[in-house]
C-alpha cells in the first residue's frame, strides 16, 4: 500500500467514526503529572522530569477551537485532577460544551469529586481506577452516577507504542503471519489502526513549541516527550480539526506513525504488575523512568497480533 492509499483509509479528527461515543473523542490534554506510574502509559506519566502544565488560557484557547465539534471532548492526563487549575479547568469547559459532550479520562478524583460530577457525564468518561481501592471508593461515593461504568478491579493491560514499527525484523499482520518490514507493508497497517479508527485526536501543549493539535492521541504524546522533533504540530484555531488526512495531517502520520508500534497490537504490558518497560532503540531515550529501579528491554523483535484490537474506550457498553 502507498501513503496516498493509506491516507484515503484512515481517519481525519472531523470524520464520524462508528462505534465510539458520540462518534468521536477529542482529547485536551492537562498535564501527564499523574500518581500512578502505569508500564507502558501511552501519555508518559511513567516517565521522569518535570510534566507540562496547560495554563487556563491555553485551555480555553483549545475549547474554543472545537466549537462545532460534534464528539466527546475529554479532559485527559496524566490524572487531570493533580493539574493545579482544575477546579477553573472544569468552570472553563462547562461553558463552552454541554455535560453531555464532557468526558474526563481519569484514575483517581483527589478530592476533586464533587466538580467532575458537576461538570463530566459519566457515560463518556474513562475511570479507570487501575485496581486502587481508595480510588473506587472516592469515585464512588462523591460521584454516584459514575459506579456502573468504573473500571480496574484488575489490572489493565497496555499495548507497547514505544516499539517503532520501523525498528522491527519483521511485522506482524492480522492473518498471523509476519512480513518483511517494507513501507509498503507499514503503511498497509498503519491504515488500519485502531488509535486512528475508533480512538480519539488530542490537543496539547509541546514544550518550547506551545499549543498543537495532533490527528492522533499518540502522535501527540510523541511530540510532548520528543521536544527535539520537527515541529509538526497544528495550529489551534477555530475549525483545525475539520481539515482532511491528505491535506492537513500527511505529515504528521508521514512521521509518526513509522514510529509507532500501536498499529502491530503487541502483547500488552500489565498496567500496573508489568515486569518491564518495552521498548525499541527509536525509544530508547525515553528510559528515564519515575521508578529508578524500573527494568526495561530494548528490541527489534515483535510478536504476532495478539488482540482483535488495540484498545476499547467503551467496554462498558455503547452510551
């Protein structure tokens, strides 16, 4: 497959995705400080060094670029409730977007239950609580209406982005077999994608570059942990988001997608009782983990898909 095919295949942030909430998620990305330390958290919240703050205006800049927006626009981290303007955060969003639209993607409430009931639906929300106890049960007494859709009573697995497609010996198909690496063969993946199918576009803030908008969850992450690449990024203005793959996003999927392992759906890495970090040598600067003690591989060998799909915003059920 060529890049024009793949792009034609693939999802813009303004195009209807099926299945998902609302028909779309739109993240605006807080800050990846968080208090957990999840193997092969997608945002870097594993990592060391110091986590970006959006500020209030930054925030309010990226709500206002959505207007129009028909998808879940999601508060997301990082757990969004450690960023320090959260209260203002919520205030902010909620006059912008109805509750219906709101969702937060979020671990544990910090005290903060009683706005995110205010502000969030939890029917579009992602609360993963990552097997904490305390977590659940602040969830659940301070927001009521989110008990039936709280998850993480086990532990989650995630599948390792940080294992470059262009790194692997070979690369793994849905058919089961593996197949020489060629662009061709990524780009016949790459246009498959579940990120790209059925999760979601994000907004964020990329150190010395400001705010940016990014097709892709993890193609942004990238670019937050990766300060020394091109800055490819979107400006945040109003209607960003309704620009084609073609026209607006090629060079974005041109870069970071080679670079992604999403597209392979490895083996995942249990959230919280993993034994390693995965990495590839593309990654291998992003071993500076908040565990010192951390292990970690780097390799070039993957493994055949393991899943039907990398990842499922709404295993509780379409809402």
């Amino acid at each position: 497959m060529n890049e024009t095919k793949c792009l034609s295949k693939m999802k813009s942030p303004g195009q209807v995705r099926h299945g998902i909430w609302r028909g779309g998620v739109m993240q605006i990305h807080v800050t990846r400080a968080c208090d957990l330390a999840c193997f092969g958290c997608t945002q870097g919240s594993n990592l060391g060094g110091k986590p970006v703050m959006i500020s209030k205006a930054e925030f309010e800049q990226a709500c206002q670029s959505l207007d129009g927006y028909f998808g879940v626009v999601g508060m997301f981290g990082g757990n969004p409730a450690m960023h320090p303007d959260f209260e203002e955060l919520c205030d902010i969003m909620s006059r912008y977007f109805p509750y219906a639209q709101c969702g937060i993607w979020c671990n544990h409430p910090r005290g903060k239950g009683e706005i995110m009931r205010r502000t969030f639906n939890p029917r579009v929300s992602n609360l993963n609580v990552h097997m904490s106890k305390e977590a659940w049960d602040e969830f659940a007494k301070t927001w009521p209406e989110c008990r039936p859709v709280l998850k993480g009573r086990e532990d989650s697995e995630h599948s390792p982005w940080q294992f470059a497609m262009i790194d692997m010996d070979k690369l793994p198909f849905p058919d089961g077999t593996m197949r020489e690496n060629t662009e061709a063969n990524r780009y016949e993946l790459i246009s498959q994608c579940d990120v790209n199918q059925k999760w979601s576009a994000i907004i964020c803030k990329v150190p010395n570059k400001g705010l940016r908008a990014f097709f892709c969850e993890i193609a942004g992450a990238m670019a937050m942990l990766k300060p020394d690449w091109p800055d490819l990024g979107i400006e945040v203005a109003p209607g960003w988001w309704r620009g084609s793959m073609a026209e607006t996003f090629a060079k974005q999927m041109e870069y970071s997608c080679h670079r992604c392992g999403m597209p392979t759906r490895q083996q995942g890495t249990k959230a919280m009782g993993g034994l390693f970090e995965i990495l590839s040598p593309e990654h291998a600067d992003l071993a500076h983990f908040k565990d010192k003690k951390r292990e970690f591989q780097v390799t070039t060998e993957a493994g055949p898909q393991v899943r039907d799909h990398a990842t499922d915003y709404i295993e509780n059920g379409q809402r």
